[in-house]
C-alpha cells in the first residue's frame, strides 16, 4: 500500500479513517509487509484525537504537535519518529516500537506503554502521570525532568536510563532494572523499589522520603546526600555503596547488607539497623544516636567520632572497630563484643 492512499483518508478526517479501517484487513496478525505504510509522513499538528493507527507504520513519521489523545497505538512503529511536544493522553501504546523517538515534552498522562520498546527514546520533560510502562523496555532512555508521578513501571528495563530530576512521587518500580541508571536528584518519595536492582545507579541527593526499597540490590549505588528518611531498606543489599552525609533518621535497615558501605557524617537518628550487616563499614562521624544495632555485625567497622548516644547495641559485634573518640553515653551494650573480642561488662 502506497503512502499516498493512507495520507488521503488521514486528510478526511478521523471517523472516515477508523471506517475504513474497521473494514480493512488489518488483522492484529498482519505481517509487516502488510502494514499501512505511513513512514515519513508530515502530521505535524495532526489533530487525530481517538485514530486507530494500530499496526500502521509511522517510523520517521513527523508528529510534532499532533493530537492523539485516546488514540489507539497498539503495536505501531514509531522508530525514530519526532512525537515532541504531541498530546498522548490516555493513548494506548501496548507494544508499540518507539526506538530512538523525540518523545520530549510529550503529554502522556494515562497513556498505556506496557511492553513498549522505548530504548534511546527521549523522554525529557514528559508528562507521565498515572501512565503504565509495565515490561517497558527503556534501557538509555532520558527521562529527564519528567513528571512520572504515580506511574506503573513493575518489571520494566530502565538499565542506564537517565532520570536526572525526575519525578516518581509514589511510582511503582518494584521488580525494575535500573542498574547503572542515573537519578540525580530525582523525587522518589513512597515510590515502590523492592526487589529493584539499583545497582551501581548515581543517585545523589534523591528523595527517597518513605520508599520501599526492601530487597533491592543496591551494591555500589551512589546515595551522597540522599534523603531516606522513613524510608524501609530492609533486606536490601547495599554492600559497597555510598551513603554519605545521606539522611537516614527513622529508617528501617532490617537485616540489610552494609558490608564497606560508605556512612560517613550520616545521619541515622533513629534508624534500625538490627541484624545489619556493618563489616568495614565506614561510620566515621555518624550520627547514631538511639540507633537499633540490635545484634549488628560491626566488625572492623570504622566508627571513629560516632555518635552512639542511646543507640541499642545489645549483642552487636565490635571485634576489631575503631572506636576512637565515638559517644557512646547511655548506650545499651548488653551482650556486645567489644573492639578487643571481649564481652562488654558494665
């Protein structure tokens, strides 16, 4: 089918366009030697408000301003298309192929994207709300200072995705992949991450004010300055990963793994670190104070300058920390092995 007959019946309007192809073989089946051929086509400011460009081939399409609010996008092909600035509310782009796509600025509020093949696609400041990406594949997409709050993103790939600035308040990440993943000062407060792999993700100064991180592999995540505040980490592997000067008051690190975490000037007012696992962590100038370190693993812990004053250090292990000038008035140390392998005794 040639692109000019599409481009005709798309100039008569979209009811005329749905008629036809209600009446069209464009089976869900249809291979993609068959599909309605719209690529390269100018519908720059296309007003295709509710269209049915299901299957239909738009790669390099120029949809620019376009209005495809409800529009019905399944399994379309928008490789390399330029949809900047177009109105996508509530569209629905299951399956569809939008590799390497111009998608900023975009409004997709509600727009369903689950299973959409979205890598390299630019994303910046689009508008994601409520939208749902489950499965999505966005692997070094931009997201950029999109405003995604509310969004459904369970098992999608987001690995090496920039998410500068963005906004996930209350966001479903559970079971994602964001490993290497950049989410410099990102909002992700009471967003869901748990059994997320955040691996080697730069996260400095995000916002992970009441978050679910339970399970999620953070080994060598970058969290300088993070706030964590309420957050719940328990069971999350952080093992070698960098919390300075982050805020973790009330935080719940329920068994998590610290082992070489880097916790220095943290402030952990509060915070639950029972059953932790603190090996060669370094504490140095933290603020512990009325802490849970319930049965903690601290050995060789550096906790130089710490301040444990009223932290629970009933039964932790100490063995060979340094605990040069640490402040632990009023510590409970009941049961504690000591930094010379002996029980403390008050």
């Amino acid at each position: 089918m040639k692109t000019a007959q599409p481009m005709g019946l798309l100039a008569q309007g979209v009811t005329a366009w749905n008629d036809w192809r209600s009446h069209a073989e464009t089976a869900i089946n249809t291979p993609p030697s068959r599909r309605i051929n719209l690529r390269e086509a100018a519908l720059k400011r296309a007003q295709l408000r509710s269209v049915n460009l299901s299957l239909v081939d738009c790669c390099m399409a120029d949809l620019r301003y376009a209005d495809l609010d409800h529009a019905d996008l399944r399994e379309a092909l928008f490789y390399t298309a330029n949809l900047s600035y177009a109105h996508l509310d509530y569209a629905n782009l299951t399956g569809a192929d939008l590799r390497e796509a111009s998608l900023h600025d975009t409004q997709l509020r509600g727009a369903l994207l689950n299973a959409a093949v979205l890598t390299t696609a630019d994303l910046t400041r689009s508008v994601l709300r409520e939208a749902q990406l489950k499965q999505a594949d966005l692997r070094q997409a931009s997201l950029s200072q999109a405003d995604a709050c509310m969004v459904q993103l369970t098992e999608a790939n987001l690995a090496g995705a920039d998410l500068s600035g963005a906004i996930l308040y209350t966001a479903d990440l559970g079971r994602c992949n964001l490993a290497s993943a950049t989410l410099n000062q990102a909002d992700l407060r009471e967003a869901n991450f748990a059994m997320t792999t955040l691996q080697d993700a730069v996260m400095h100064g995000v916002d992970l004010t009441a978050a679910v991180c339970s399970a999620a592999n953070m080994i060598g995540a970058a969290l300088h300055g993070a706030n964590l505040s309420i957050a719940n980490l328990s069971l999350t592997n952080l093992c070698m990963a960098n919390l300075s000067q982050a805020c973790l008051e009330g935080t719940t690190l329920i068994g998590a793994n610290l082992i070489g975490a880097n916790l220095h000037q943290a402030r952990s007012m509060n915070a639950n670190f029972e059953n932790a696992d603190l090996r060669e962590a370094i504490l140095r100038g933290a603020d512990l104070r009325d802490a849970n370190l319930r049965f903690a693993d601290l050995k060789m812990a550096n906790l130089s300058e710490t301040n444990l004053k009223g932290a629970n250090l009933t039964g932790a292990d100490l063995s060979q920390a340094s605990v040069w000038n640490a402040n632990i008035k009023d510590a409970c140390l009941i049961d504690a092995v000591m930094p010379d392998g002996t029980l403390f005794s008050p």
